[in-house]
C-alpha cells in the first residue's frame, strides 16, 4: 500500500465516518472532528436514557439541559412575529441518489454528492442527510403530527439549517416509497444504497409558508445555533408507511423545550 493509498484510505473513513454516527453526532457542528472520533454515551427516548436523563450521560450533552435556544418548539401561532421583509428560503434540489442507514435512533437517508443545497437568510447551506421522527418533534398550536421529517444542512462555516417537514397520515407517499418499503429494521454497519433517485423538491409541499426560529439539535448533544425553518402545511404518508417506521422506532421524539423569550417569525 502506497502513501497515495493510505492517505485516500483515511479519507474515505473521515468521509464516512460522521455520515455513520447518528443524527446528532453526524452534525455535531464545530467540534465535528472531536465528535466523532469518541464515542458518546449511550442514550434514548425513555426511562434512565431518555430526553431528560440526556445531559447527565455525558458532559458533552450539557445544552440539554441548560441551553436556552432548543428544540423542537410549540409553534403557537397568535404569537407569530409576522416580518414582510423576512427572506423566503430558496432550496436548489435535484434528482438524487441516496443511501439509507438504521443509526440506533433513527432512519436516516443520506446524501454524498453535495449537489442539493438551501438558502436562508442569503447563507448557502449544503444537504447532507434527512431523518424521521415519530411522533413529530415541533407542534403547531400545541398540535402533535404523526411524524416529521428533518432536512438536515450544512454550510462551509460547520453551522446547521435544518427544514422540518411534518407529516400526516394521507395517501402513500410515492417519493419514499422505495425507502419506506426498505427501512432498515436493525441498526446498520454498512448504509443500503437505493435504486431510485429522489428528488426532494417533490417531497416538500406546495405551499412554502415557513416559521423561522434559532434553536438547536433536538438529540445529544443539543449542540445550539441551528437555522430552523418549520413549513406549516404538511406532506402525506400512507398509515402503512408509518407503521412499518413505527414497527423500528415507535417513538423516537424529543419533548418541546420551552422558548425562553424567542420568537418564531414568519412571513
Ligand atoms: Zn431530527
């Protein structure tokens, strides 16, 4: 093995590496090298390891409990910051390939090329993967969806701008329905590559109106400084596509965190 080898080796596995370690890790932001080189404490949606036991798992996961920006949030609507001025988000997505992995915590869909992006706020931000929750993590008037879908984003500065998506329980969605029919029902070694493209234009609604708030990730280590944008309307699932997540990770949600005097503002 020639040094040109062993060097384009250890890229692959710092390539792969944070697309491996789950959700939160995978963003980890800042410190993402640190992130992932140790392995974080073990920890779940109940009982000893659950939402509010996280913090005390690993001093890496203190904004849990004393961050003062979380999420996910109650998007209560009479308190909207209505702002006229406030920039849409513009998505740049097309047709792509993806690989799809069971992180232990969630199914996670993720995305190498780089060739999908999102502007918010004029900052250009890359996608790297998207993720399911159920039941869904933000609420809008105190309202639970069945599940939501995360479009996680990255931009050359390491900060994260994540678009949720809720979900209801509707016609089967055709987008995902080679994912949903092939979700991974043990945690992965090796991500299952997907036959067909999935264009994520298509998996959002048609009707953009967005909230727009500062909050964090919703799992360890709560890392804070996120770019949420939540769409009001939501997309469809078939009751099967949720079921046959459920059957995986029946629930696998954060509890909303209170606002501490944010607003969520919106067009
Ligand atoms: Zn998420």
């Amino acid at each position: 093995m020639n040094r040109n080898t062993v060097i384009r080796g250890l890229m692959a596995v710092v390539l792969t590496l944070p697309l491996a370690a789950c959700a939160a890790q995978n963003s980890a932001i800042p410190s993402a090298g640190k992130a992932t080189a140790t392995k974080s404490a073990h920890w779940s949606y109940l009982g000893d390891t659950g939402p509010d036991k996280w913090a005390t798992l690993d001093t890496q996961n203190a904004a849990c409990a004393n961050g003062t920006e979380q999420s996910p949030i109650d998007i209560e609507l009479s308190q909207l910051k209505v702002d006229k001025e406030l920039s849409t988000f513009e998505t740049n997505y097309k047709p792509t390939s993806f690989t799809l992995m069971n992180n232990g915590h969630t199914i996670q869909a993720n995305d190498a090329s780089g060739s999908n992006t999102i502007t918010v706020e004029g900052k250009v931000y890359t996608f790297v993967q998207l993720h399911f929750h159920k039941p869904s993590e933000n609420q809008i008037n105190g309202k639970t969806f069945d599940m939501e879908m995360h479009l996680v984003h990255k931009n050359s500065e390491g900060n994260l701008a994540v678009l949720g998506v809720l979900i209801k329980s509707g016609s089967e969605n055709k987008q995902l329905a080679e994912m949903f029919s092939k979700l991974p029902k043990e945690e992965t070694k090796e991500d299952l590559k997907l036959d067909q493209v999935i264009d994520l234009n298509a998996l959002l609604p048609q009707d953009k109106k967005a909230f727009r708030y500062k909050g964090s990730l919703t799992t360890p280590p709560c890392s804070e400084g996120v770019d949420w944008t939540v769409l009001e309307e939501p997309i469809e699932l078939s009751e099967e596509q949720i079921q046959s997540f459920g059957a995986i990770f029946s629930d696998n949600h954060r509890p909303v965190q209170p606002l501490n005097g944010r607003t969520v503002a919106t067009q």
